[in-house]
C-alpha cells in the first residue's frame, strides 16, 4: 500500500471511528507516520464537491500518524458546519495534506511578496496583530486566483481587512504540502 492510500486510510478510520463512537483499530506501517509532521484533513461532499470540514496542524507537534487521526476526528466537528452524521460518512471524498515546516518570506514590499508566491506550490499562513490564517496550496487553484487574489484571501480568513497581507508587520509564512485524496467515497487514493 502506498503512503498515500495509508494516509487516506487512516484518516477514513478515524472518521468512522468518530462518527460511530467505536475504538480506532487501524495501524499503518510507513515510517513516516512517526515523525513529527504538519497535516490537515479535508472532507468534501460528492460528487459536489462542496467543503464539509476541514482541520489540521500546521506545525510538525505530533507524530504525523497522531496529526492524521486528530485532524480527521476533528473535521467531523468543524465549527463551520453541523457534525459530520453517519448518514454522510459515504457521501463524502477524505483528503489527507501532509505540510513541510511553514517558513516565513522575507520580502521587499508587497511586489517582492507576490513574485514569491507560487500558487499551487504554496500554502500560506498570515500573522497579523493577534489574528491568524491559513490557506492549503490546493485552495487557490481550486478557485483560480492569481498570488493576489490569493493573498487577499488569505487576510480575509484571519479575519482581517483584504489588504492586510501589505500591513507593516504582516507576517506571511508558505509551506508545502503532499496531497492526497479520495477519487470517490471510499475510492482510489491519488496524489494531486
């Protein structure tokens, strides 16, 4: 099995686990799973595709296996929306980012910054006065926005004024991530 499908694996377990309150009883076997690593689990509805929850770690605190399942159980619960039901554990696709260590971008004003972004490459993470945001590098391909729109996204979801990300002590962060997902509920695992 490929760390992907054990990726997705997991992360499936532990949202049935959640959902029909019963013991997790999934190992994995790759390595990796024990070390400290950044991931988010992402929930969408299919075949819409819709978001239903989405949570994750953005620093490496726990094992990479431990970020996994915790992540999963708690998308089922994301405050955005109504727990996930055992009704819609197979109407929804699991996908699993596995991030590298957020790294802040030193940039000369805010056109360094947007020659320095790469969408689809980059996940970002804004630190602004107290507030907090974090796009995964999928979100602005997904909506088709250029590093701008992108950056404008990003200080939206901290709450944020859309011009934030130009602010003298905005602190922009990128990450990358490993993608894998779902093709259908259940389905074959892919990387994207």
């Amino acid at each position: 099995m490929s760390f992907g499908s054990e990726a997705v694996g997991l992360a499936r377990a532990a949202i049935d686990s959640e959902v029909g309150g019963t013991d997790l009883n999934h190992e994995v076997s790759d390595g990796r799973f024990r070390n400290a690593s950044g991931a988010f689990v992402t929930l969408s509805t299919y075949p819409g595709h819709d978001l239903r929850g989405c949570i994750g770690f953005p620093m490496p605190l726990l094992p990479l296996g431990k970020a996994i399942e915790e992540a999963a159980r708690a998308a089922c619960h994301d405050p955005r929306f109504p727990d996930l039901g055992a009704e819609e554990v197979d109407c929804i696709t699991v996908e699993v980012t596995v991030l590298t260590v957020p790294e802040e971008i030193c940039a000369d004003g805010p056109d360094d910054l947007l020659a320095q972004v790469v969408v689809g490459r980059d996940g970002l993470i804004i630190d602004y006065r107290g507030r907090r945001g974090l796009l995964l590098p999928q979100v602005p391909v997904e909506w088709g926005w250029d590093a701008g729109e992108y950056l404008t996204h990003l200080s939206l979801k901290a709450g944020l004024p859309p011009d934030a990300w130009t602010y003298e002590g905005a602190r922009i962060s990128a990450f990358r991530g490993e993608i894998y997902t779902e093709t259908s509920p259940r389905g074959e695992v892919v990387e994207g």
